[in-house]
C-alpha cells in the first residue's frame, strides 16, 4: 500500500514495519527506530507503492506524536500526488498533560501515524511549506512595518504615513533585491 523512507537514516520501509491498528490505520514506534532520539528524524518520504489505487478523493494522511503529546498533522500522499518528502515538526513531549507513568506502565514513546482518510476533511498537503509561506509573509510584513515606522507621525491615538508609502516601500524593496541577490535569501525560512 505504501513506504517510507527517512532521508539519510534508513532504506525504504514498506507497510508491514508498521503496526497495523485498524483497516485504515498504522503506527510506527519510533523507540523501535531510533529509541529516545526521535526528535533528530527531520523528514520522512511517503509514497504509495506501485499497483496500489487510492480512491481519488481519499488520502494517507501522516501524523507525528510525541512522548505524552496528541498526534499533529504533517502532510498527506494521494493518487494525484503518489510521493511527498514532509518535515517532521515534533510537538513539546507532555504537551498533551499526559506524562504520568506509573509502575506498571509501558514507557511512552514518540510515534508515527498514517491513515487513510477523506481528502476533502485534511487542512493541506503540506503543512511545512504552509508554515514557510507564512513566515515568508510575516517577515515581508515586519520589513513594511519597520519601513512604515520610520515615516509615522502622530495624531492623537493614530499613527499617521504618507499616501505614498506603500510606493515608496515596494520600490526601495524591489532596488534592494536587484543589487544585493542575497537580500531576499533573508526572507527565506
């Protein structure tokens, strides 16, 4: 049905590595994997294996979960896009308020999801490169405020610009960007 590979860490790993919780669902154990250091596997390849159809409005979503943490969406793989590399952003161990072992429990451990589930209901297929293109647009965002900043006047409890100042932010950044080629490396996440 499907594989993975975790880029420079392991040869392809097909469905059968992980634990098959349901019809529609498996985990991999990443103690199995890698023991405590999980958090050091970056990104993980998913890809459908060849011969497998997917209805094309359903998806193998992947999720990721920490030690005590709730699993958190990463990305997903579909018919029209059979293979994704997708970043591992593993959220705070206990950040689900889980953390409480006992004697007789078993040690919590980090832990990959995938499931297959109804395109139309995932929030994107990507989640790491939503996350850039925001950053992206936050730091654009700040280098107009700080542009803008510096052109303020005050008028009571309102912060007053020219009427140019978008113009004039937008050809400044445009001049910038054509002598200095390394300036909008510094917008990248």
């Amino acid at each position: 049905m499907f594989g993975v590979v975790f880029p420079n860490r392991s040869f392809p790993m097909d469905i059968s590595t992980f634990a098959q919780i349901d019809t529609f669902h498996w985990v991999l154990d990443m103690n199995t994997f890698v023991g405590e250091a999980y958090d050091q596997v970056r990104d993980l390849c998913i890809f459908l294996l060849n011969g497998f159809t997917l209805p094309p409005e359903k998806a193998l979503a992947v999720y990721i979960q920490s030690p005590g943490s709730p699993f958190v969406f990463c990305g997903a793989v579909t018919v029209a896009r059979p293979s994704a590399v997708l970043t591992l952003s593993w959220p705070e161990p206990g950040a689900g308020g889980t953390l409480q072992l006992t004697a007789d429990a078993q040690p919590l451990s980090a832990k990959i999801g995938v499931s297959v589930e109804d395109l139309a209901s995932l929030p994107s297929l990507d989640v790491a490169a939503e996350k850039r293109i925001e950053g992206l647009a936050m730091k654009v965002g700040e280098n107009l405020f700080n542009f803008m900043q510096s052109f303020c006047g005050v008028d009571g409890s309102k912060l007053v610009v020219p009427m140019d100042i978008l113009d004039r932010w937008f050809k400044k950044f445009q001049e910038r960007a054509k002598r200095d080629p390394e300036y909008l490396k510094g917008f990248a996440l």
